[in-house]
C-alpha cells in the first residue's frame, strides 16, 4: 500500500472513468502534478520537446512489474512478479519457514502482462490513455495497473515507445457474428474471459491463489473494440505467438475463417450497458477493542509492507511508499512496526506529519486513502490516490478494522 507515495496532494477533484455501455473508459483525469519540465514548458509557452519514452519508462520503473518493456533486466528481488513467482515455486533464497508464511499473500500476486509485441495488438492512443488513467481490465489480475503521477503527454511517449515500429495491420475481420458467438461457445472462450455485456456466460469462480496464468491475465472483451488493433485480432486468434511472442493466450486450432468469425464477435457482438458497482457500504466500527497486533496480523503485514517496508528487513528497497520507486518521491512511510507508524511520513514541503492527521476530506489520512481506493474502484479518480496501489480495495471488514483502531486512538 503506497500510501506516503500520495499523502499532502492537491485538492480533491472527482470524474467517472467507469466502463459504459460502448465498452469505454470515460476520462477521468487523475489531479497528480506532471514532470518538472511538462509542466515548465506549459508554463512558459515554449515549444516542449519530444519526450524521452524510454527514459520514461525507466522513471516510473515499468520493468519492475513488466517483462517486454526493452529496458535492462531488473534484478529478480527488485521485479516484483518474478519475486512472487519464486516465492510461489519455492525457489526464493529464504528460510522455508518464511518462505511457508509469505506464499500465501503472494500466490495470487504473481503474474502481470509482458509488453513485448505490444504495439502489434494494441492501439497506442488506448494505451496511452490507460496508463494515465487505469481501470481493471483484468477481472482475475489481482495486481492492477497502477495510478501514477503522471502527465498525459509522458504517458503518450511511453505508449509511443512500446509500440515501436509495428509494422501496418491487415484489414477489420468481416465474419459472421453468429458463427462468431457459436465459436466463442464451443471453445470455451469464457473458461478464461469476461465479456461483460455480449450475453455470454461468466467464467467459473476460481481460487485466487490457485488461478492458473492465461486466466489470470485474460481482459474483459468488452474493451477488444476500442483497445485493440482490428486487423490483427484473427491473426491473434488464429496463432497468438505470431502476433505476441510471448502471449499468454493459447492456441485454439481454428481455420482462418473461423479466425475471421470470431474476431468479428469479439469487435462487434452488441453491448448492453453495464453499470459499475457502488463503492462498498461503510461499516460501523466495531464495540470490541482493536489493538496493533491485529491490525498488523490482517492488513498492515498481510498487504501494506509490501511498499512500505523497512529497507534492513527488505535487502534494501523500503519500497515506492518508503525510499521512493514508481515515480514517487521518497516519504519515508514504514508500515512495519508500530513504533515506525507512530514516526508518520514526510509531505510535500519535507515535513513529518502523523499517519492519523486529518486528510482535507477531515477523515484520518490512513482512512482516507483506504476509502478513496474504494471510489476509484467504482469509477471515480481523485485525491488523495487510493491505496493499496496497484490492487484492488481492502475488504470493508479490514476497513472497518482500522477505522476502529484509529478511533481508539491506535492503541498499542
């Protein structure tokens, strides 16, 4: 949970960026400042120039979660899918008591999208605007793109970068979309995807922690029209290691025209309007004393450390919440022990300030963030940036936890 990474931010601002019925992302601007020289050039009203996407990339640390990027390998204990991946097998160089205590709130962490071959099959104008103002794609990816401090131009750049030079795509497919969504059935299409919208059948409730990686990775068609390049959908669908080398889609022995029929339903089946889900109610806190240590067993050592660790503990690396990382400044938040949380966090000007004072929504600035996750989650982007980062909300009941805690005055 990144939350030093985002405390003392601007004030509030609110849109919805919720899918809607055409399988968009309406925009939803997040209120992070851009880069020093963005914002220099916007000032002075000079011409900027050409922003470095690759240097962009190193900036914000993609290659941290993403293989595919083209940027030098990441160390296996900086990357954090590799890390959880060999926490998983067992191969991480740990005591195997520890190692048996961080597998499970880790398994189901451990696989993110490569971002090799990515200009072929995704338009970059999407990209780009998904990487400034993300959404969950993925309806079975535990991680999710994170929301960065970033500027909409920089994410251009970067999404201009990982296309590269793709070469031109073939023709929009014109099959039949009744063969198409037979197809799409007799495959079993939706053992791995969501298609939210299309009249097509959930996919079974799965095990997070047992969730195999083409299901974990799998996007919700619902966004196929507006995100991918239509003349490389059948190729994708006829031999997806063609188009992306490394692509977690298998191969479903279809003939072209097949190819044809049922990339013409992934891009054209009609959509009904999907509404996003409300924020989730807020509980009353509890009449039961809270202290530290539970508080600690279910949240803050279960998830929060993982950006905000102590860096003795963590072989260095106090993670983007603590030192720095992701494009974010260093703010100095250890979540790891109480003593550390009782410390606070350094603001904007360099100042401490307690994790309990209150955020400009008046609420404690913990709570605050932990609740703003929750808005953005039902398609709402502002300030303070929702944690945990890059995952989804903390369960109502953990929120609760905490917002008790805190009540009783965080108690020891």
């Amino acid at each position: 949970m990144l939350v030093a990474a985002v405390l003392g931010g601007s004030g509030a601002c609110s849109s919805d960026h919720a899918p809607n019925a055409a399988g968009s992302a309406a925009s939803a601007r997040p209120s992070a400042a851009p880069s020093e020289a963005a914002s220099s050039a916007a000032t002075s009203g000079l011409q900027a120039a050409p922003l470095d996407g690759a240097a962009l990339l190193a900036r914000f640390q993609c290659a941290r979660c993403h293989d595919g990027t083209g940027e030098a390998a990441v160390a296996p204990e900086k990357h954090c899918a590799k890390c959880h991946e060999a926490i998983g097998d067992g191969t991480f160089k740990a005591p195997a008591d520890a190692l048996a205590d961080w597998k499970p709130h880790v398994m189901h962490l451990r696989f993110v999208p490569s971002l090799s071959g990515v200009g072929r099959l995704v338009k970059t104008e999407w990209a780009a605007r998904y990487i400034a103002e993300p959404f969950d794609l993925r309806p079975d990816c535990h991680p999710q793109m994170p929301r960065l401090a970033i500027a909409p131009e920089e994410a251009e750049a970067i999404a201009a970068h990982l296309a590269g030079s793709a070469a031109a795509a073939g023709p929009a497919p014109s099959g039949s979309l009744t063969r198409g969504r037979q197809l799409f059935e007799q495959k079993t299409c939706s053992t791995c995807h969501v298609y939210s919208g299309a009249g097509t059948p959930p996919p079974l409730a799965m095990d997070p922690l047992k969730t195999p990686r083409d299901r974990a990775l799998a996007p919700d068609l619902r966004f196929a029209r507006e995100r991918l390049v239509p003349g490389n959908v059948a190729a994708y669908l006829l031999d997806p290691k063609s188009v992306k080398p490394d692509a977690a889609m298998p191969k479903l022995q279809l003939s072209a025209e097949e190819a044809s029929d049922l990339a013409t339903f992934v891009l054209q089946a009609p959509l009904a309007d999907v509404r996003p889900a409300d924020a989730p109610r807020r509980l009353p806190v509890l009449e039961r004393a809270v202290g530290y240590d539970e508080v600690a067993s279910r949240v803050l050592h279960k998830i929060c450390w993982h950006c905000h660790s102590q860096p003795d503990y963590a072989r260095g690396d106090g993670g983007p919440g603590n030192t720095g990382g992701f494009g974010f400044t260093a703010r100095r938040l250890d979540l790891s022990s109480y003593e550390s949380i009782a410390s606070g966090y350094v603001d904007l000007r360099g100042e401490r300030r307690s994790l309990f004072s209150k955020a400009p929504d008046g609420e404690p600035m913990l709570l605050s963030v932990l609740l703003a996750r929750q808005r953005e989650a039902a398609g709402v982007a502002g300030e303070p940036r929702g944690m945990p980062l890059g995952l989804p909300p903390l369960p109502p009941e953990d929120i609760q936890l905490i917002e008790t805690w805190i009540s009783q005055g965080h108690p020891r």
